[in-house]
C-alpha cells in the first residue's frame, strides 16, 4: 500500500511539473533508510562535522548510500565551511548550500563588480538569494548577479 501511495504521490508531483526534493536526510537516516527508494530529483544531506570522522563500517554504508542516490543528485545542505565543502567534494557532490557557500560566491561576485564599493558582501548575498526583480533592487550590477544566480523565466513569477 506505501509504495502504491508512494508512486501515486510522485505521480502527482510530475504531473504538476514539479520536481520532488527530500530534505532534511542526515547522514544516520543514510544508514537506516535507502532515500533512493523515492525517486527524488534532489536529497539535502546535512551536513554534520561528525561525517569525516565516523567509524569506517558507517563510513562504508554513507558512502553506498551516496553512490545509490548519485552524488549528481545530492545537495550537502548546512556546509557552513571548507571541511563540509572538502567532504562533499572527496564524495563526488558538487551541490552546496549554505552560509559559507553563498559568502564565498558573493566575494567572488565583487571581485568582478564594477560596483562592488556600492555594496556589502551581505547585500549581494541577500540579493542573489531572490526569486523575483524586486529583491534585487538597489544592485547597480545585477548582470553580475545574474551570472551566477539567473532569475528564473518570468522574473520567478509563477
């Protein structure tokens, strides 16, 4: 009954063109649960700074894990610094989300920014993080934003 539920529902979420992201997977329901069974688009790991350091037959059955789901299709969510960042890329993902992660994309915005002294790294985190033109008010750059953050078709209108 779960799995036919479980196929209905994905069902569901294709036909409406969405895409389904599991989020909140840590790096214990890897090795309880196989995520994959779900057929997500996406899976937000957590990032813990336990990772580098679990026993080697956790490390083992994590690293299946990954290889089942495809490090492709892997997003280490709360890589808050360059140990989460060097885990994530020694296992093949190349998806990253966090504070750290957006830090380090502003700077390298501003370094290219004919108008980085108009702006606060916080600002042109906070403005590449919208979904809608309005957000990006008060960017004398926002071609430079868009590089590396495009707004969806639309200007992220649904």
């Amino acid at each position: 009954m779960a799995m036919r539920t479980g196929t209905r529902s994905r069902r569901a979420v294709a036909d409406a063109g969405m895409a389904l992201v599991l989020d909140g997977v840590s790096h214990l329901a890897l090795l309880l649960v196989r995520p994959g069974i779900f057929q997500a688009a996406l899976v937000k790991l957590d990032w813990s700074p336990v990772m580098p350091d679990l026993p080697m037959q956790e490390r083992l059955q994590v690293l299946v894990a990954l290889e089942r789901l495809g490090p492709d299709r892997v997003v280490l969510h709360r890589a808050e610094g360059e140990a989460a960042l060097r885990w994530g890329l020694a296992h093949g993902i190349r998806r990253f989300q966090g504070n750290h992660v957006d830090a380090v994309l502003a700077a390298g915005r501003s370094l290219g920014c004919p108008r980085s002294a108009g702006c606060t790294l916080r600002q042109c985190i906070e403005r590449t993080a919208v979904v809608g033109p309005g957000g990006r008010t008060g960017c004398d750059a926002a071609i430079v934003a868009d590089v590396v953050a495009p707004l969806p078709a639309g200007g992220g209108r649904a």
